[in-house]
C-alpha cells in the first residue's frame, strides 16, 4: 500500500446549496470576479451567485469572455480585470472552460507570468476561488489544474499548481437542467474517463481506486438515462456527484494517454473534450487488456463491462457519427501524444505504434 | 442528494514514509515539538521522524508525558512547552491521545484559553500538525476534533476546530509491529464504530457513506487476522488505512450514541475507548434494526454482518469479559449520555430509555 492522497475543496452539495451556503463566499472579501462562459448566465447558477453576494454586501464584475478551451489570451484579460477592479478573490461558474481559465485568472491577478504561461512556474500566491459547476465532466473543482489551449504547441496543455485547488465548490444538479443532451452525455463520458485513466495511472491508490470504482458504480447507473437523453434532478445530481468523485481521483493520479490523444482531436477536428476521450476511450483499453489484462479488467468490470467491446457498445449510442481522419494526420497525432507529459503516467507503456493504433482503430478512414 | 464534505489532510501513505518523505516536515518552520506518549518511542517512528528532522537542519524537543485519556494539565503543559522552545510546528506521533493532545497544545501553544479549555472557542492561529498513527483506530490523523479527559463533567469531551486537521499525516504500518493483540483489536472497534456511527449520523451523505462502506469492508477482511490475533504487515497497513477512512467519515459526520455511552465506561471503569465502543454496538444497532431497520442492515451488511447478533458473535471474542455493572450506574451513565451532543448528531433518537436499554443488555449485571 503506497500513495499520496490530497483534496482540500470543501464539498457543499445539495438543491439551492448557493443560496443556502451564502455565507460561504463572505469570509472571501468584499469584491468578487465572476467568471462564466457566455452560456453559463442561462442556467439560474449566475443569479444565484448574485443573490448571495448581493445578501453578503459584496460587490462583483462579471467576466463572461472565456471561450470553449479557453485561450491563453482570454486568461490574461480575466487577470486583468481582476486587478482593474480589485478582485479579493474569484467565482467561477460553467463547465470546464470557466473553472479551468478562473485558476489561471486567479493567478494572473497575483501574479506576472511572463511571455509563456506554460512554463512559468507559479507561486502559492493565488486568488481564493470558489466553483461552481455547470456540466458533469471536468470535475475541475475538486482539482488543481487549469487546462488552456496551447497554440504554439497545437494541443490543450495542463497547468498545475496545489493553491488553483478552490476553496469551496457547490454542487446543484439543478443548474445542469437546461444542458443539451451531446454535453450532458460527452461530459459524462469525461468523468468515465477520469476515472478509469486515473486507475491506470502510476499514482493510482488505493484511496483513489475506492473513489474512481465509486464514479463508476454511479455512471454505469445513469447510463440508461445517458443513452435516452432523460434526465430526473436525481440523474443529473448524481451525475455531477460522480464527476466530482472522478476529479477527486484524477486530483491525485492525473490522466493518461486518453487525453494526451484526445487533446488532437479536439485541437485540429474541434471534438469536444469529453467526446474525443470517448471515441478513443474502448480502443485505449482494447491495448490495456494485452496489456495489463487483471487491472484493466478490474476497471471495466467496476464500470459494469466485461470487455472494451461491452464499453464501445455502451458509448456508441452516445458519440454521433466518428470522424474519419487519414493516416498520415494520426501518425502525427500519435508523435504528439507519444511526447506529451500524461503518457509516463500510464501503468500500461503506450509507444507511438500504441497510440497509432488507438487512433486509426477509433478514428481512422 | 444533500452533504457537505472537508478533508484537508495530505495523506502520506506507504512503507518507510517518513523517511522517504523527508521534505514534507522541511515547510513548517526550524524549531519543532515532538508530542507523543511514553510508550511511542519503541515502535520506531520516533527515530524516523528525528532521522527526517535531522536531515532538514531542524530542531525538536520531545514531549512524552501525555497519558492515555490525555488531561487538560498534560495539554496545558505541552502548550507551555511549546512556547518555552520556540516550536513553529507540532509532530504528533501515537494513537488517539497523543494526536488528540497536539491539537489542543498546537492551539495553546498560541491562544490561552482560559480557565475553561472545553468552553472556550479556539481561533484559526494553532500551530501547524503533522500526524504519524501507530494505532489503526482512531483516525485523529484526518479529523479536526481533539478529545480530552473532562474532569469536572465526569466524560471525555470533544474540542473542535477546523485548523485541528493536520497539514499532513503519515500511514505507515510498520510503527504497529509491537502492538499488543488488546489495543490492535480495540482500536479496530474503534475504527468500525467510527464509520458504523458516521453512517447513522445526521450529516451523512453520499461520499461519507462510500468512505465509511470501503471501512467496512477492509475490517471486515481484517476480521480473521483480528480474532487469531496474527498480523501481517500487510494486514496492519490494511487496518491502518480503514481507520483513517474512517476518520475521513467523521471527520464530517460525527459519531453518534456509542460513544456518548462508551466515555462513561472509560472514565468510571477503565475501558479502553475502542473496547467500551466494542461493548456497546450490538445492542445499539439492536434498538437501529426497531427503529430504521433499512439503513441499519445496510450499515451491518456493509460490514459483513446479517444482524446484530452476527456483529456479537464477531466481536466477542475480541473482547474479553464483560464488566457486570449494576442498574443505579448505569441509569447515571443514561442519563449523562442522553446529554452529551453526539446524540443530537444520530439519525435514530436514542432517548434515556434506550441508552439504559443498550447499557444494561451489554454490561448489566
């Protein structure tokens, strides 16, 4: 037994919990960022938040300029306006765009990062922040990274650091009511693959395995209602609980070679994060089971899968129409992939033929 | 879906941590306290942590007076200790008290609490902790409770504090070796009841329910190694870390009646806390199976058991002869346990009529 283990978020979780944990946001300051995607505003969690620190007597500015996989641009004029208007610290509301740019903003309010944000070794000083999460997926308000888009490098690149863990996140099911099916299920196809990448990381213990087999007993749960595209507020707490579980594992494990691929896939064809894991996500395992067949075995069966077939069949239904992409652009995705950080952190070694692999048996023409 | 969910703790976990992590103590300041019990120093982990202190260039100054049931004089001369030799830090190392003890001098350390240590509401400036088990029971390595001897109220009372959580605390099971077979299996009672108490406590949600089910289920395979009274390494690891989910659980839950009645068995005849706890469950989860009979079964199957005659049968032999105490005491023991706060805390109300009930069909005459 041998592992490292770390959350400090204070979980508050429940219907209305905003309003009711009002006094949750007090002992933060008097003067708040928001930051929030364009679509977060809808879904009654930005009025929510207003509300509570409107009963609190703190005073706020909303930034709602942060794009899907948010751009390094976007995080520096966040940091700016924190500063403009005196933030003390920050509010982040939406899915994974939002609470991922809200760390780096948190930073950058603190701190000068220089000309590249990627390799600037941050400092514990950093805004306090509370999430809120809007989608079930990301589970970035349990954890300490911030993913950004990298343009120089062509990929989404994580930034890590213990202080972008949020003080607190509120989880209400309620907010994801308004979510259209492809987000609800892709990002639920995210927190799978947190969960299951995090059992087959090098860091992966026994804490963590507890934690991910739990995310996974929940959203082999909510798979009927995944595939119909139904949803009960029961379905949808149970989703963002299970996606906080996964990030609470991937806190502490990180990811593997999933998303160092998917990253491709988002970058050049635009797939949506957690669709593009999904799309990779039964062939990554079909090398897994050659592999390392007891562990990968043990993962599958605690998402209720006998096999990576079983898993594929499952998230078919959810995924649309596969891209067909010509081996040539794969061969680089793969190189990409082969040299991106999360790869060392995969139990199972994935080789640039691995990964080639995965990428034309998933996506290939 | 309803909780609220705090655990802030760096866990450390796996053979030889203290050494290997070395690094962990190096950012809690020069000068430290060692605070553990006269019995600690044979296990090993005293030298280990001297080893790591040493090889960062720090100084300490042990403090081995604190008594099983710490006193608040042990506490209050631990805090003027603390201050004499200048400590930025507390090190913690032993079972229960010890732990319980350095919270309460880490806080004295820095805020004089005045003549009444259980009245007084502690403030955030305690000095920071970092926590090493060599029992695998009470889990005060991951809670922020401190539990001292309360002589003026004839109980032992909890003192509670968010800053109480250790920044960190180190699992290692090697320091249990030369544990005896009494304290090893009491304090796994211990740790039973605790996640058993946090599933029928008010605050029970979702993710102290899964922690406090994977418990359970860990002691529940321990219960072979238990009852012989032989143990691997790898059982006490396995013990270990049941105990600090388990402290995870109530950490955030709470206990319930158990331990409300268990103090009165420790203070007025000498049980130890785990074996008092150890008498007194079956035949509080026999008033749980009349009063909420769906959650008490899932708690007891949880951990293996179809009933509470099933957890008797389990635990008796662990226990040794029952005390025989006669009715006027333990109407007394009802009585001040109906008073104590945990019992607010428990989902089954258990009134003067049912503590008596539980006391006298487990240690009546």
């Amino acid at each position: 037994m041998e592992f490292r283990y770390y959350m400090p978020v204070r979980i508050v979780c429940g219907r209305d919990c905003v309003k009711k944990g009002a006094e949750e946001f007090a002992a933060f300051g008097k003067k708040c960022l928001i930051v929030t995607g364009k679509s977060s505003a809808g879904n009654g969690a930005l009025a929510d938040v207003q509300a509570a620190l409107a009963r609190n007597g703190q005073e706020w500015t909303v930034f709602d300029r942060i794009p899907p996989n948010p751009t390094v641009e976007s995080v520096r004029e966040g940091g700016r306006l924190a500063r403009e208007c005196g933030a003390e610290f920050i509010v982040a509301i939406g899915g994974g765009s939002p609470m991922d740019a809200a760390k780096a903003i948190a930073m950058l309010a603190r701190q000068d990062a220089g000309e590249d944000i990627f390799s600037y070794k941050s400092g514990a000083d950093v805004l306090p922040m509370v999430h809120i999460p809007t989608t079930a997926g990301t589970g970035s308000e349990v954890t300490p990274y911030a993913i950004l888009t990298n343009d120089e490098k062509e990929t989404k690149t994580s930034i890590s650091n213990p202080a972008f863990f949020p003080k607190t996140a509120f989880l209400d099911g309620k907010y994801m009511r308004g979510l259209g099916q492809e987000t609800t299920a892709y990002t639920a196809i995210d927190a799978m693959s947190h969960a299951m990448e995090g059992m087959l990381s090098v860091r992966a213990g026994e804490l963590t395995d507890a934690l991910a087999k739990e995310s996974l007993r929940i959203l082999r749960g909510e798979l009927p209602a995944l595939t119909k595209g139904e949803y009960t507020d029961e379905d949808r707490d149970a989703l963002l609980y299970a996606a906080a579980l996964a990030g609470m594992v991937i806190a502490n494990t990180g990811t593997c070679a999933v998303h160092s691929m998917g990253y491709s896939l988002t970058y050049f064809h635009g797939a949506p994060h957690g669709r593009a894991n999904g799309l990779l996500l039964p062939e990554f395992f079909a090398v897994c089971e050659e592999k390392l067949p007891g562990r990968a075995k043990e993962i599958l069966g605690a998402a209720g899968f006998a096999s990576h077939e079983e898993l594929a069949a499952a998230l078919a239904p959810l995924l649309g129409e596969r891209e067909k992409i010509g081996e040539g652009l794969l061969r680089g995705y793969a190189h990409k992939a082969s040299v991106n950080k999360n790869i060392k952190n995969c139990r199972v070694f994935f080789g640039e033929e691995d990964l080639f692999r995965v990428f034309s048996r998933s996506v290939g023409e």
